[in-house]
C-alpha cells in the first residue's frame, strides 16, 4: 500500500486518467474527490461490497439446479453408450 500525504486541493495521478483531490478535512472525515472515465467504476468500499454479496446471492440458488442437470446429462450419456 502506498501512503501519501496531501493538503487541501492537492492532487494524486492514478495512471493517466484519474485524479484523486483532497478537497477537505474536518475532523476525522476526509471529503476527497475522483475524476475517472465513465466506463470506470468507483464504488465506497461498503457499497461495493455490498453490490458483490447480492451478486452471490443471485445466483446461488441457482446452483444446485446447475449441478442437478449435469448430473442428469451425464446419467443419460452413460445410458446412451450402453
């Protein structure tokens, strides 16, 4: 992990299109600011945690159905070659 050390309005590069600004500081919360192209998504930690626990949950219920109709193709197979 890189750590750095900014003032207010200061700036961070991240490749060569995004930029990170320190925009404020009171207290303990830190306001900053990110400028990235649109097809880069940039998510709070905990929304985007949150957005790959309902992506886990989408589909698990559908995995023993997933694994049933294998199971069911390859007894058929076997059956088929006999």
């Amino acid at each position: 992990m890189l750590i750095l050390s900014r003032k207010i309005d200061e700036k961070i590069k991240i490749g060569d299109e995004i930029t990170i600004t320190l925009i404020d500081v009171h207290g303990d919360q830190v306001k900053i600011g990110v400028e990235a192209p649109k097809n880069v998504k940039v998510f709070r930690q905990e929304v985007f945690d949150a957005i790959q626990k309902e992506n886990k949950a989408a589909v698990a219920p559908n995995e023993p159905a997933t694994s049933n109709a294998i199971d069911a193709v390859s007894a058929l197979s076997k059956l088929l070659k006999k």
